[in-house]
C-alpha cells in the first residue's frame, strides 16, 4: 500500500514523519563540508538518506551530494534546514524566498531570517540574487522590484520593508579550500605560541602585498598593548608607507598614543627604559587636555601640537579613524565616538571593501569588528593571549587565523618583511615638562 503524503509549511509529511529533499555541491569532501551535514542532521535529531552521491575526480572538479532528509515534526525539521544552509546546502524544490512586511520601524516578522556572515543568495523571480553587505545576525530586506537583496540590521529595518522569513527560496555559500592561499590558512589549524612567528609573518605581509595589488583596503585593529610595548613607531611606519587604509580602536590607543609623543611615556613608564617616571600617572590626562584644547586631532596637527606617532600619520595619510569609546574611557579624547550604536555604524562602514583585517591585542574591539565582517575577508589575530582567536572562532569569526605574540615583535618583523623602514630609537618627547 503506497503512503500519502501531503504538504505542510514546504516540507513533506507522511504517516510517520517529515521529510525534504536537499543537495549541496563543491568542494565538500576536502573541506569536510558533507560530513559536518551528516553531523548537524543527527546532532539534531534527525535522520537522512543518501540518494546520490557524486566524488569529484580532480582537486578542480566538484563534489554533490542529493539526501533526503526526516524529522519526527515540522519545527525540527525547519530548524535543521536552516542550520544546513550554513554549510551550504540547497532545497531541491527552492522556489522564491518569501517576504513579510516589517510591522513598523525596527521591528521583524515572525519567522524572520537571520543572517551568518557567510556569503547568501535569495530565489527572487525564478532568479538567485547575491544579497549586499553580508554579515552576521542581521536581517534580509528584498527590493522585489528591483530584483535586489541586502542585509540590514534590526534598528535599520523601516516599517513596510519586506523581510525575508524562513529558507525557502535562501541558500549561503560555504567557504571552501582555496589551495592558492595555502600560506597564509596554515595558520587556521590551531592557535599555538609554537608556532614560527617568521613564516606567519611572512605570509600576513604576502596577503598585504595582495591587498594593496588588488586595490583592497587593509584594515588595523589595534589595542593600547601598542603604544605600551614601544610598537607605535612601527604602526606610524605602516601607516606612512600605505599599508594602512583604515585604523579601528578605542579612546586608550589614541590617548597613549599622544601621551607616548608629548611625555615620553605610556601609563605613565618611560618609553625608552620602562620605568616609573615622577609624576607619570598624570600624562595620559594631560595628554587628552591637550587634544581638548587644540579642539581634535586634525586640528592639533594643523597647530603643531602633534608632529608625530600613529594618530599622527593616520590624520596626514587620510586613513580612516574610527574611534570607539567605552564606559571605562578617561576624557575621552574629542575624536572618540561615544554613541556605541553610531560607533558600530561607523566600523561597519569602515571596514566595506576590505580585503586584510589585522587585529592586534584588542580582544573586546577584535570580537567588535569581527562581527562586522563577511567570512571572506582574511583576518588575522594577533596576541600575547591564544585565547582571544578561540573567542573569535566562538563568536563567528571563524575565518580568523591566530599568531600568539606580542605586538612590539609582530610589528616589527612585519615592517621588515615589507621593507618598510621606522626609527631605530623612540624620538624624544615634544613637550617639556608641565607644559601641557
């Protein structure tokens, strides 16, 4: 006796349990693609069948794979679908993606889809359409008439706009093994301090190289480690010399690193033989006075107050500064964005058109930007703790590639790599002392 089925919510239903038809395609064998689906399928309680299998003859020619899957009930089943779209399968029978108008300004429909930061194609008119802007946790508005998609977050999202709801109709291209980038995902396997630091670096200043050829931003993330290490002079050289395009990070990289160029000191050490120098827990707050005073950074270039150091080269160079502040910030320096909602907007729009992203000892602005970004940006990690890449891997940032070391080593090994030359000895301060 034949079973009968009908059709609920997209997927089929027989007298025993729900079922879809899905395929994906690629390179799923070498990037372990097929078995993380057979993982999630029955990590999450369901079961499927392989109803035909393809094997990729040559390390260019892909792979596929057509399964049928089951679930005891429809929400399951959905909730399985929509973890395998992250790896970058497809429903067999995908029609168009389907969209709800947004209630009002900053609110989503019921059953809205949320985004990973994995590249994504909606079904509009028949047609697949790459959505814009990708990126992780945010929303799918569809232009229906112009046959156009792109990711938005909640608070962008307008009343009326039409919001893509469930998986029908979307499908997330997985990254795959790139074999012309070996040298530089060599690093991906496992975040150790063993690891030779000059081959790493080497192949971070190889995909710098990539960038500037290609006409693709190079993006810094930088933490106040940099100042405090004495490795300012080697970001100013990266700067000076074009490798820079955009410098992300808080008010404590800015203030220090004003306070390394006026006094000599960071938190208060001296620069030059780390000790304690009489009076120093003050010049990081001078340091913020004296921005205050001359009005913001471009203005204390312009008035001599600033000759030198990383926030320097970024304001005569034309890099984009993003600046964003904390509970925790003294000043803060007038430059520092304390609007945390326009501070996100503004490393979001910093960080489009990258193709590097290094982030140095900055674990809270790493994570930060880390979220901003679409999975094929190539993003490195640099810190003295191995735990700030696994945090990043943990938050979805899994493109990160992580080097565990110091900042004053990295920074300058990677100047040498590039032929970039810097100072061999800190300058001395430009302001004398209670002058400022």
């Amino acid at each position: 006796m034949a079973l009968q089925f009908v059709l609920i919510g997209g997927a089929r239903v027989n007298e025993r349990r729900f079922e879809e038809d899905i395929r994906v395609e690629g390179h799923i064998i070498d990037s372990l693609i097929l078995p993380r689906v057979f993982d999630a399928i029955m990590d999450m309680g369901g079961d499927f069948d392989v109803e035909e299998i393809r094997v990729g003859r040559s390390k260019k020619e892909p792979s596929y794979a057509r399964l049928k899957v089951f679930a005891d009930n429809e929400e399951r089943l959905a909730r399985i679908i929509t973890t395998l779209q992250d790896f970058g399968v497809d429903l067999v029978s995908a029609g168009d993606a389907r969209t709800v108008a947004s209630p009002r300004d900053g609110v989503l429909p019921e059953g809205f889809y949320s985004t990973t930061n994995l590249p994504t194609q909606v079904r509009l008119h028949g047609v697949w359409v790459d959505v814009a802007d990708t990126e992780m946790d945010l929303v799918i508005v569809v232009d229906w008439e112009q046959s156009r998609a792109r990711s938005v977050p909640i608070d962008e999202v307008r009343a009326g706009d039409q919001v893509v709801v469930g998986h029908e109709g979307v499908r997330v291209i997985p990254l795959q093994r790139e074999r012309q980038r070996e040298e530089f995902s060599f690093m991906q396997s496992n975040v150790s301090s063993e690891r030779s630091k000059k081959i790493a670096i080497a192949a971070i200043a190889a995909e710098m190289r990539d960038c500037r050829e290609q006409g693709e931003k190079i993006v810094f993330v930088v933490g106040p480690a940099v100042i405090h290490t004495g490795a300012g002079v080697y970001l100013s050289a990266l700067i000076h010399h074009g490798y820079v395009q955009a410098l992300l990070g808080g008010n404590a990289i800015c203030t220090h690193d004003v306070e390394s160029v006026l006094f000599g000191t960071s938190l208060g050490l001296s620069l030059t033989d780390g000790t304690p120098v009489a009076g120093g827990h003050q010049n990081h707050m001078r340091a913020i006075n004296a921005i205050r005073r001359a009005g913001n950074l471009k203005q204390a270039v312009a008035q001599g107050v600033l000759t030198r150091g990383v926030m320097y080269e970024c304001v005569t160079n034309g890099v984009d500064l993003v600046l964003a502040g904390s509970i925790r910030d003294d000043g803060p320096m007038p430059d520092v964005i304390t609007d945390v909602v326009v501070a996100q907007k503004e490393m979001r729009r910093a960080v489009r058109g990258a193709g590097l992203v290094v982030m140095v000892s900055t674990m809270l602005h790493s994570i930060a930007v880390g979220n901003l970004l679409p999975a094929t940006v190539r993003v490195a990690v640099v810190d003295i703790n191995p735990a700030v890449v696994t945090k990043l891997a943990d938050r979805g940032s899994f493109q990160a590639v992580g080097l565990v070391t110091d900042a004053e080593l990295f920074l300058r090994q990677l100047c040498d790599e590039l032929g970039v030359t810097y100072p061999e000895r800190a300058a001395e301060p430009s302001a004398e002392p209670g002058a400022v």
